[in-house]
C-alpha cells in the first residue's frame, strides 16, 4: 500500500505526514486582518484545539518573507527565576532561531551580546530595537503555552515591555517586532483565573493592548469532508465520505481533537476488529458507532484534563451538572466565573443566550463522569450500611463486637 499518511492526535499535524483538514483560508485571514496589519494579539483556546498546529503553519508561510522567532514557553519554567534568567534564556532561544532564519552573521553576532546584569530586561529590550533595526526583513514573535507562566510577576513584567515597546513604536519613538502572536489556554488580558491566593488578584495585564481575536477556530463540516477524501485516495473504501463527515461533525462541533481522534479509531483500532475485518467495513454508520463508543471509554490526555478541570472548578461542574440533569435552561452571563472558565475550557458553548454542552462527545462523557460518580457515593454508603449494622445495635455502639479474616 505505501507509506500513507496518518491521522494524528498527538504534538503537531504536518501536512505531508497526516491527514489534516485544510485550514489555509483561516491562516490566510489570520495573516492578513492580524499580522500583516501589525496586531499583538493572543490566541486563546481550549486544550488541544490545534494551536500550536496553527502557529507551525503561519510560521511556514511567514518565513520566507519574515524573520519568525517562534518560541515555546512549554518547557521553560528555570527562565522565570529571575528578569536576568529570562532575558538570558530569551536571548538564547531567539540566537538559534536567528540561525534558523539565514540572518547576516553581524545581526546574529550583536544579538549575542550578553545582557546587563543590573538591568536585565531594559537591556533585552535595546536588544531587540536594534535587531528590528538592522534586519533586511520585519520580525515577527511567536510564543505558544505562553500561560504556563501566566501567574508569574516576572512574566507580567516581560509583558510590559512588549506592550511599551509596541505603544512607542505606534508613535514613533522606537522599533520592535511588527507583531506578536501568543498563545495558550487562558487570556492573558485577564489573569484572575491564574492567580490563586486572594491578595495575588490581577484582573488588568499588561496585554491590554492586544486585539481581540475572533476567528473561528473548530473545523467545518465541508473541511472534514475534504480530509476523508484525501484518506479516500489512499485506500478505497468505499466510504460514504459526505455522510460520514456530517456525523463525525454532529458529535465534535468541529472540536479538532475529537475530530482526529475519532478518524483514528476509526481506521486503526475499529478496521480489522472482529466486527469490522476491513477499512470498507469499518467507514459506515455502525463503524463510526463502533468509534464513538471506544473514545467514550478510553482513557485520553484531553478527557484526562477534562476530570481534573472539574475536579478543581467545583462550581463549574456542578453547572454542568444542573445542565444535564435538571433540564433547566441557564442563561449565559460573561461575567459568570464559572461559565467564563467552561467557555474557556472548551466545555460549554453559548447558544441563542442559553448555556449548553459544548458537543456530544463531551456531553456523553460528563453523562458517564457524573453517573459514575453517583454510582460509587450510592455504592460506599450501602458498604457503609451494612458494615454500620455489625457495630451498631439501636444507638449503641457493640464494642465488644470483633471481625476475624
């Protein structure tokens, strides 16, 4: 069969190796009403929900007529000990992208230059003025997980100068990158929902210049389609690639990883099953069937996050609780936490001023988190019961009474 393409769910999609929706209308909008205008901006979505995918592609289409300093704060949290630590360890990342990029070996030389010890972060940003200066192309910045420190002072202070820096470069006064682009689950303009003890409160960021970024996110029906049309050419299925993409869409709402990651049960773990010995078997209404119920039960790095997130936002889940289980209709208000945060998450959506589920897969998994719940409570107070009736007669308890095993 040859080396075909893959449905993928973990780190980054890459066109030539999996299948993917083609997304290129969004990354074109996001080039043009964004970055090419100059917007600092934050994008802002639930986990896993394709972002660093997205970042991946704008930089491939940014490079050639950019330099594109593309960083992760993922695995950075030794940079946020100190302002010294942060501009030492900026400057080391941005040495190699600079690399990367076929800039002048002057420009890479000067931005070598250590920073001031004594005034770390003022020195980064003269840094930075003169590598805006003196490259041939505008510089963009891109930072994904850049909430990962989103509770720190020292990353609130880096924000700063990012945002005073684009306030003089708006009026003249200095040069910076033409845009920023960061992104993570949180929205960085708000930090209240990072910072935990009450007295460490910040309800205003320094990100408050940032654009509001409105673009639709979750994949379309028709993009999905597209994508089983590609996996189509590749093995001949037979599949009814319309009718399959529209019920894979009714259960996701285009929820990228639940997308991916239904395509691959579907093709690896429901094709060549008992039930479903072939791939022309497994691509039909019971295959799909037959998916949705595997990823319903599986264990998965975004349901696992899902019971956390629950776990730690009492009020959100008990929302979501009334929400299945009472029927009650319950009116969306932004300046709800716990509906703000199940927005945030991906959780909950808002439909015609009404809260609801945001999509069926999640729908049927709280369903199963909730009764699952119920059923272990009901279970431990019957054990409790029983075992309270061997110790205790009337209102009395029998201290005489011994167990033996």
């Amino acid at each position: 069969m040859g080396n075909h393409k893959r449905f993928n769910t973990t780190g980054i999609c890459i066109p030539s190796l999996h299948y993917m929706v083609d997304t290129t209308d969004m990354i074109r909008q996001i080039i043009e009403d964004y970055i090419e205008q100059g917007e600092y901006f934050t994008i802002n979505r639930a986990r896993q929900f394709g972002k660093t995918t997205t970042l991946e592609l704008i930089y491939q289409k940014l490079k050639e007529k950019y330099v594109v300093l593309d960083l992760s704060f993922e695995a950075a949290d030794e940079y946020f000990q100190s302002l010294e630590s942060l501009a030492k360890g900026l400057t080391m990342d941005i040495a190699d992208r600079l690399e990367q990029q076929g800039c002048s070996d002057a420009v890479r030389e000067e931005w070598k230059v250590p920073v001031s010890e004594e005034f770390p972060l003022r020195e980064f940003g003269r840094k930075i003025t003169a590598l805006c200066r003196r490259c041939d192309r505008e510089v963009i910045l891109i930072i994904d997980e850049v909430d990962k420190n989103a509770d720190n002072q020292i990353f609130l202070t880096f924000l700063g100068l990012l945002r005073e820096k684009y306030l003089k470069q708006r009026s003249g006064k200095d040069y910076t990158f033409k845009s920023v682009i960061l992104a993570g689950v949180y929205d960085i303009k708000n930090l209240k929902l990072k910072m935990h003890a009450p007295e460490e409160l910040k309800y205003n960021s320094p990100w408050n210049v940032a654009a509001d970024f409105n673009i639709d996110m979750s994949l379309s029906e028709t993009g999905i389609r597209g994508m089983l049309n590609d996996y189509e050419k590749d093995y001949h299925t037979g599949m009814d690639a319309e009718n399959i993409a529209c019920q894979i869409y009714n259960y996701t709402s285009g929820y990228p990883f639940l997308v991916s990651r239904l395509c691959k049960i579907l093709d690896e773990q429901v094709a060549g099953s008992k039930e479903f010995p072939t791939r022309s078997l497994a691509w039909t209404k019971d295959g799909f069937q037959a998916a949705v119920k595997v990823m319903l039960y599986e264990p998965n790095t975004l349901f696992d996050d899902i019971r956390k997130k629950l776990d730690e936002y009492l009020d959100l889940s008990e929302m979501i609780y009334t929400l299945l289980f009472t029927g009650k209709s319950i009116a969306y208000n932004p300046d709800n936490l716990a509906m703000d945060i199940g927005v945030r998450f991906g959780f909950i959506t808002c439909m015609n001023e009404q809260i609801a589920v945001a999509n069926r897969i999640f729908e049927m998994r709280f369903y199963n988190y909730y009764l699952a719940e119920e059923m272990l409570q009901s279970s431990i107070y019957t054990a409790s019961m029983q075992i309270k009736n061997q110790f205790v007669h009337g209102k009395t308890l029998d201290m005489e009474f011994k167990t033996y095993h």
